[in-house]
C-alpha cells in the first residue's frame, strides 16, 4: 500500500507540461475536452491514430492498467523479472509490464490464474475497483446509494461506495450505477481527472501545521464555522440554507455554449465567471475565450453575475496586473457579485507556482483585493480546505470574505472549521442549458447579489 501511495504522490508531481490537446475528434465545447487535455498533459492517455483520441471508443483491461501504471511513474521491473506469466499475455506486448505490475501492486489480477485477458473490456466495477486498490484502497464511510446497488458485485462494492464518495464517479441516468456497462475514453479521461483533483482533498486536513516558511497562523483570528448543520438541506442535487440562500454556478470555457435562459429558468439566481487566467509555465495572461458570452447571456437572463480570476502570480505586481486586467474586462458590465482572487498550486513540470511560499500567495492576494477594492468592487478568496492556511494565510485576509471548496459526502455540510461565505460543493452538479457537470455553490443568506 505504501508503495502505490508513494506512487501516486510521485506522479502527482511528474505530469508534463499543460497543452492543448490537438485531436480533431475532441471539439473544445464537449463536456470530456478538459479532461481529455488534462489526461494528455500528464502523459497517461494519447491519441489512438491519425489525430484522434477516439473519445467514444471502450476501455480495455490492458489499456486502464497501463494507464495506471503510467500515472505510477512507470516503475522498471525487479532484477529478477516480474515472476508472473499469463498465457495471453507475451512479454513482448506493450502491455506486458503495466499488466505484470498491476498483479505485484495487487491492483489487477486476471480472470484466472492462467489468463489476463488484455482486450477485454473493463466495466465501471472494475475500473473503480483498479482505482481503488492503486489509491491503497483507503478508508470510507460513504455508503452505496445507486438505486442498482444490489446490483454491484460484493468485491466492488467498497470501491463503488470509495469513488462516489469522492465524487470520481457518479449515476447514470435514474441514478443508475450500471456495474458492468463499460467505460469510455472519455469517461475514463474524466474520471481520473476528479480522483486527481480530489483524492487529496478526502481527509481533513491539520489545521495548526508549522510550515514550510515558518509562519504560524493566528487561527485565534479567523471567525469559527457557526452554521447550524441541521440548517442545510439538499434538494434535487442541490444545497440549501436556512431561508435566503442563493444557488448559483461558476462556469469557464470548459463548459463550452451555455443556453443561459434555460440555466435561469432551472432556478440558478447568480453566476461566477472565469474571467481570465495567467498560464501554469509562461505567466501569460488570457482572457476566458467564453468570459464575453457567458456574462452577457447570464446578465441578459437576470441572473446576478460575479467573476474569477486563476491566478498564478508569482509577486505582487502580478497580482495587480491580474487585478487591472480584471476590472478592465467587467466595467462595461454591471457585476453585483465578488471579484474572486483563485490562486491554485501547479505542481506540473515547469509550474510556476510549485515552490512558492504561502507568504508571497497571501501577499498576492491582499494585492489582488486591495486593487478590486479601489475600484469599488467586493472582492473575495477562494480556497479548499488543504489549501487554507497551508497555501494561502487567511488570518492576514480577514477583511475579505471566503469561497469554500469542499466536496464532501453526500453532500453532507462541511466540517471545514472557520467561517466561509459561499461553499463550493461539487463539481458534478446538474443544471438545465449546460452539457454535462458543473460546480454548484450556496450563497449564505444575507449576503451580497
């Protein structure tokens, strides 16, 4: 188990350098095209032929072990060989070492002592159940809540149970799991994307950890969570405060065309739009190819709109020049909601930001707000709980509210234990006039828009 966690946490630092994904059957606005980027990014998962990705094409049994194997780094067979020989599968295959690895890390084994079966198609059981035992089959109190879930095979069940808990993995249609229907390419690209992004985020975090810089937060400072659990209700995939919250979405080019009067009338009230980003590697500032659209379809349809910038500044200068281009790009029109500083840590190969300070961060965005701020306009953070107070200090940010990021089970309320303003519960919500999942976000009552 320790050896496959090491693992992950290795490939988690060795991905490849961010890049567009040029397959011509991947159009930009599909709701897998992120995902698909993402999965040839880090270098797990590449075209089949001539320009394609084959988005629509099955997944095998050698195919997600190699893809695995890749995401574990690629580790060289022992001296002594794998010790391990099926019958269908020849050393000389392309397959072979993922195969021989996955038996020794316990992640695979075959359909028989004899046999692999490398072309045989990997249902949505076994594909979760891999998973499961590469990420050291981790412990879960998430309970099974398919509406097939007597249909699930007593040996996948925990993992089934792991993954949709974790939010890698959700229901078909009726809330169907379909354990032996089969996964796609750019399912499976998808799926490890969320496991990627979540798997950190399953454990609460140490929240008075002495770190890297030697600043110790002053968590005296920071006002205490004091929401009242039993207040929270979730209703058709949705969560709700106490009387007056508001539902709304955040939405970037990933979410391609958006048919906005069927978002408004689905009962969304705001919006946060990603309004620009500073790329991972060369600090090169774009404005969200969608950001024009999108704000004037959300506006059009009555829905109070605030924006976000992804930020990866490295100093406070950029995190003026972030804020500056910021605000350049919403005075024509009328935002009512936050201006949102979401600084990520990159650790891809030529990241920019992998190795900076929380300090530098924190003093980016007090930068950020300050700015907003001068301009007459309500700026707000964004973070996680792994990330407060580890990559960004938020007790020298007081004087601004906080956007949580949690998915947590069920959607269940969040344990995180300070005060947040707007939370973030999941990135797969269901919302009319957008194709495919979305983040979802409750606005605590009283607030702003």
């Amino acid at each position: 188990m320790k050896k496959r966690i090491a693992a992950l946490l290795l490939s988690m630092i060795m991905l490849a350098t961010p890049a567009l994904a040029a397959f011509d059957d991947v159009p930009g606005d599909q709701w897998y095209a992120e995902a698909v980027e993402w999965a040839e990014a880090e270098g797990i998962m590449n075209g089949v032929a001539d320009g394609r990705f084959d988005p629509a094409g099955g997944v095998t049994r050698a195919m997600f072990v190699t893809i695995l194997y890749r995401m574990a780094g690629s580790p060289a067979a022992p001296e002594s060989g794998w010790g391990y020989a099926y019958a269908d599968v020849d050393a000389s295959q392309w397959y072979a070492d993922a195969v021989y690895w996955a038996r020794e890390e316990g992640v695979a084994g075959g359909v028989s002592d004899e046999r692999f079966d490398p072309n045989g198609a990997i249902t949505r059981e076994m594909f979760v159940t891999m998973l499961y035992r590469y990420a050291g089959e981790p412990e879960s109190s998430a309970a099974l809540s398919f509406a097939d879930a007597a249909s699930v095979s007593l040996w996948a069940q925990d993992a089934v149970a792991w993954a949709a808990g974790l939010g890698v993995v959700s229901g078909r249609d009726g809330n169907i799991f379909d354990p032996a229907g089969g996964t796609t390419r750019a399912e499976c690209a998808a799926m490890l994307m969320r496991f990627d992004a979540a798997f950190e985020s399953d454990t609460t975090p140490d929240f008075e950890t002495i770190y890297e810089d030697d600043y110790i937060p002053n968590l005296e400072l920071l006002a205490p969570n004091r929401y009242d659990a039993a207040d929270f209700r979730v209703e058709d995939g949705r969560v709700y405060y106490g009387e007056g919250s508001l539902t709304g979405i955040d939405v970037s080019v990933h979410q391609g065309e958006i048919d906005w009067e069927a978002v408004a009338a689905d009962g969304i009230d705001f919006a946060i739009i990603r309004v620009g980003y500073r790329g991972y590697s060369e600090g090169e500032l774009f404005i969200d190819e969608y950001f024009e659209e999108n704000i004037t379809g959300a506006l059009r349809n009555g829905i109070a709109v605030g924006v976000y910038f992804f930020s990866q500044a490295l100093s406070v200068e950029e995190a003026i020049e972030e804020a500056r281009m910021t605000i350049d790009a919403i005075r024509p029109y009328d935002v009512t909601g936050p201006v949102v500083f979401d600084w990520e840590r990159i650790t891809y190969d030529n990241g920019r930001t992998e190795l900076l300070s929380a300090d530098t961060v924190t003093d980016c965005a007090r930068a950020f707000c300050e700015e907003v701020e001068s301009w007459g306009y309500q700026p707000m953070c964004y973070t996680s709980p792994n990330s407060a107070n580890s990559d960004i200090y938020l007790d020298r940010l007081t004087d601004y509210p906080l956007w949580l990021a949690h998915y947590t089970e069920d959607m269940a309320p969040s344990g995180y234990p300070y005060h947040y303003d707007m939370w973030q519960y999941t990135s797969s919500g269901s919302v009319d006039g957008i194709e495919g999942g979305v983040d979802l976000n409750v606005l605590m009552p009283g607030l702003w828009i």
